[in-house]
C-alpha cells in the first residue's frame, strides 16, 4: 500500500501533466479570434458559456411561442384568434416544446458537463473537441430545422402516433440525435481524461456519466422512429423504403426515450447538487456512499417507466404491471432517498447564508417533491393514465417537473458557479432574488391554476373549450407572463454582469470545486473509504504554479520533468476547515 505522501506526489503529478496540456490549449485558443472561438473552441470555460448563452437563446425563442399560445387562450375561450389563428397555435405549440426541452434545457445540460467535469477531476480539458463543437452546431441548426415545419407541426399535437410531420421535422429531429450522441461523447470521453486508476469518480460526475449513457441508449429507438417515418409515404421525400409505420410499434419506439428524456436535466442537476450543496452547508454530503448507490438504481429505473404514456394500447398487461405501475412508483424512492441525504446536508434553514443560488436549488427540490406527490397517484393507473393525459393535470405536472424542478435547479446551479465561469461576481443580488421570485411565482400560479383546472375538465390539444374554463386559461396567462419577465430580468443581469461585474479572483482550477472536491474527500475518508480510493486531490488555492527547475518539485516529492513544468500546492489546509 502506497503511502500517503507518495499518493499525493503521483496526484500532483498527474496535475501537472493536465496542466501543461491545458496550458497549450490556451495558447492555442490565444491565437484565435472571438469569432473564431465562438465557432469551436477547445477551454472548456468558453465552450460551457456559448452553451449557456444557447440555451439562454432558445429559452427566449421557445418562451416567446409560448406567450403566444398563453395569450391566444387566456384571451379567447371561442377559437376566435386574437394573437394567432387556429392552425398556427398548434405550431406553435410543437415549436414551444421542441426549442424549450431540446433547445433550452438540453443545451444548459450540455453547458453543466462540460464546464464541471474537467473542473471537479482537474485535468481542464475536453476530450474530443471537434465533435462537441460541431455537435453544439448541429444541434442548433436541427433544432431550427423543426421550427420550419409550417403548418404540418401542428400534428404533433392533434393526430394521434405514428406523427406526420414535415419533412424538415424528422430530418431536424435525426440531425438533433446525432448531435446529441456526438456531445454525450465528448462528454463521456471528458470524464475518463481525469480517471486515475484505482480511484473513485467524484460523484457528481458519476451523476452526469450516467445521465449521458443513459440518453444515448434512449436515443437509439426513437432514431429508428425517426428514420422509419422519414423514408416511409408519410416522410414527405418520395423515399418510400419502408411502408407506413405500424402505428403501435412505432410508438413504443418513439416514446421509449420519453423518460429518459424527462430525467435528463434532473440526472446532471442531481449531480451538480451533489457538488455544491456542500458549499453551502459547509460539510461533506450526508453520505456519499448512500448517494453513489443511487446513480446504477437511478440509470435502471429512469430507462425503464416509459410505457406508462402508453397506458390506452393494448400492450401486454405484463408490460403495464412492470413498467407502469410498479417501475412509475419505485422511481420515487431513490428520489425521495437523494432529498432525504439533501436535507439533512443543509440542516436548520434558517442557519444558512441565502443567495439566490441556493434559493433556486433548494426550491428545485421542494417542486420536484411536489410534483411526485402529484404525479403518482394518477399516470400509472391504467383507469384513469389515459383521461389525465389529456387535461390540464398532466401538462402542470409537465411543467413542475421541467420549468420549476429542472430549470429552476439549473438557474440555481448558474447563480452558484457563475461567478468562476464568467470570471466576474454577480452584477446584482436584488435582481438575482427578483428572478428568482418571478419565476417561482409566474410558473407556479401556472402549475397550480392547471392542476385545478385539469381536475375539473380543463381539456388541452384543443382551440376552443367552455367559457367555464376561460379563467384558469387566464391565471395561465398571467403566470407566463410573469416568468417571462423574470427571464428579461436574468438576460439583463447576465448582460451587466459580463460587462460590469467585479472581477473574481482568477485561479487554475475554480475555487468552488476545490471546496467541492476536499469536502467529499472528507466525507468519504469519515464513511470508510481508504485514501487510495479518493479522488484526486486539487491544490487548496486553486493554483498550479510554473516552476523553473532542472527537476520539477512537486510539493513534498520529485517528479523528473522538463525543465519547465507545474507545482500544485497542498490540499490539506483546505479539506482541515
């Protein structure tokens, strides 16, 4: 067994080989104009901001399709169109899902990933990345192919599976799935960059890993789908290779990445929680063991709840029992066991220092509880799945679970490390808090006046509906409205803060996973585990420094290197507090 000190020799070693890679990687990006850099990029910083700015884009574009939809309903209960006509509401409709899952939240996971892997294992560098940014542009450019569908989107949501959409719809849906397994590559490749072996993978990168390999499975059947509907009559190209698709086979294929889709935010923010949550509670994780045996039953439930959407087809009553009923309810448990360790990690709220970061994270959690609560009881009961799916009931759950719980984390997430991605402090506090607020208040009067009125009826995939309806259509409207303000309100601080902001104290690696990182190891040596088996150690201050040497010293042991090379301090005045 290696000593303490000689692990750490070969920790700092290994720090120093990624240092000087990472140091040609900016001399590299140094030789590149802004414009250049905003096309590819190699730091792994400025690939995780334009991901955010992206995702802040499409969170704008499929915001305003939104509004729209909002306006036209909460101002008219007869179809008569005020803001839009009848067969563009459902177009817009199609567009505001698309951009606002694939495009927004889809994008933001992208940005978590790439920026807090390489900073959590500290090696600062992105595996492959030709393929991540050239699957960032493809992504943008599928997700803007589907929003050229024309009238035909407007079946996603009137016409039962398999959809027929316009040719520009599929074509974008299948160049958006090659994207997407072309980052989730990049991403899986980042994290093994940092492995050593013999050592355990932070935890919130065994969240994120996990999160990737599970999409990218789910990705394969709804690609076959995809490429089924394309080259068949009803694909639009007069490529007919196959005949029109058996409409329930094709949408077992199709919806089996359904779940997998909704967990893929939550799966990445659950890990960038785990990282960060210490921070403010100012101890390790409750358990990091207890958390890590979450990630495996995580990845087996997530991928296997999906045929609950499928509830009204004759799918065999085995397939129900398992997937629908008793995988939909199981889920719950390792969810409810993460908010537990959560909890407990924060303690007395009322002992916490607030900022509007840990406002949105702890917030995340108390709407993802929520949403649970209200989801179980109903979608996997075979009797009542089909009519829920149909009112307004399943669409507020829709939005506890994506807007309030996963975005909202997500925002939480940005307030917390974004200072250390953006090399500035927030510009504003207050406005921080009123984003906040406007947020959790417009979204939540929207969940909650379409949970009531989906109890009572309120029906959706329609343009018109009882003028007994019309005022929860309203409460809808206000709501949207009052979250879209409160995202004008974050663009503008994001603005100033890029432009005015007090610079941070720059450092090799952010401080944040230094903190993040010498807490779990202190976590993990308290539940256990030997040294050999913690992950590598980052430097207390955040800093490699460049020696001059004709052997580099490399804290307490001697490493034979050129002449120039990295010294990475010690950990332990860090993981002492």
């Amino acid at each position: 067994m290696a000593s303490v000190e000689e692990i750490r020799r070969l920790e700092r070693e290994k720090l120093a080989e990624w240092a000087e890679e990472y140091r040609r990687v900016q001399e590299r990006e140094s030789k590149r104009s802004l414009l250049i850099r905003v096309l590819y990029s190699e730091d792994y910083r400025m690939l995780s901001l334009k991901m955010t700015i992206a995702g802040l884009v499409w969170l704008f574009i499929g915001g305003a399709f939104a509004l729209m939809l909002r306006s036209q309903a909460g101002l008219a209960s007869t179809g008569i169109p005020i803001v839009v006509e009848p067969s563009y509401y459902f177009q817009a409709m199609t567009n505001h899902v698309m951009d606002m899952i694939f495009g927004a939240a889809f994008t933001f996971v992208f940005a978590l990933a790439f920026y807090m892997i390489p900073a959590l294992n500290g090696a600062r560098l992105i595996k492959w990345p030709k393929i991540a940014n050239v699957g960032f542009w493809l992504n943008n450019l599928a997700i803007f192919m589907m929003n050229l569908g024309g009238v035909q989107n407007q079946y996603m949501f009137t016409f039962l599976n398999p959809l027929q959409a316009s040719p520009t719809w599929y074509i974008g849906y299948g160049l958006m799935i090659v994207a997407e397994w072309m980052e989730m590559a990049s991403v899986i490749g980042t994290s093994f960059i940092g492995r050593i072996k013999g050592k355990l993978v932070p935890t919130a990168i065994g969240f994120i890993v996990m999160d990737m390999i599970l999409m990218a499975l789910a990705n394969v059947s709804v690609f076959i789908a995809d490429m089924w509907s394309l080259f068949s009559p009803i694909g639009g190209l007069g490529i007919n290779l196959f005949g029109v698709p058996n409409a329930e086979v094709w949408k077992g294929l199709f919806w089996f990445a359904d779940h997998p889709l909704v967990y893929f935010v939550p799966y990445t923010l659950s890990g960038a929680t785990v990282a960060l949550i210490p921070l403010y509670a100012k101890r390790p994780l409750y358990s990091y063991r207890f958390t890590r045996w979450l990630i495996p039953v995580l990845f087996v439930l997530g991928g296997s709840v999906y045929v609950h959407h499928l509830g009204d087809d004759p799918w065999p009553l085995i397939l129900r029992d398992i997937f629908a009923q008793t995988s939909t309810a199981l889920i719950a448990i390792p969810f409810a066991a993460f908010w537990l360790v959560f909890f407990i990690t924060l303690g007395d709220p009322r002992k916490l220092k607030w900022d509007p970061g840990l406002a949105f994270l702890y917030a995340s959690a108390v709407w993802n509880i929520i949403g649970g609560i209200q989801a179980e009881p109903t979608n996997p009961v075979q009797a009542i799945d089909p009519t829920i799916h149909n009112t307004g009931w399943i669409f507020s759950h829709f939005h506890i679970m994506l807007a309030l719980y996963s975005v909202g984390g997500v925002f939480g997430a940005l307030y917390a490390a974004g200072p250390y991605l953006l090399g500035r402090k927030w510009y504003s506090q207050r406005l921080g808090w009123l984003h906040f607020w406007g947020w959790n208040a417009g979204m939540g009067l929207f969940v909650v006046a379409s949970a009531i009125g989906g109890f009572y009826g309120l029906i959706r995939r329609e343009v018109a509906w009882a003028a007994f309806y019309e005022p929860y259509y309203q409460l809808l409207m206000i709501g949207g409205w009052l979250a879209g303000f409160s995202i004008i309100i974050f663009t503008y601080n994001l603005i100033m803060t890029l432009l005015y902001g007090e610079k941070v104290k720059e450092t090799d690696i952010p401080l944040w996973a230094v903190l993040s990182i010498a807490l779990e190891r202190y976590g993990l040596r308290r539940e256990g585990y030997s040294e050999e088996e913690l992950p590598i150690a980052l430097p207390a201050d955040g800093m490699i420094r460049l020696v001059e040497a004709n052997n580099m010293q490399i804290a307490a042991g001697t490493a034979s290197s050129p002449a120039k090379g990295y010294q990475a301090s010690s950990e332990s005045q860090v993981e002492s507090k």
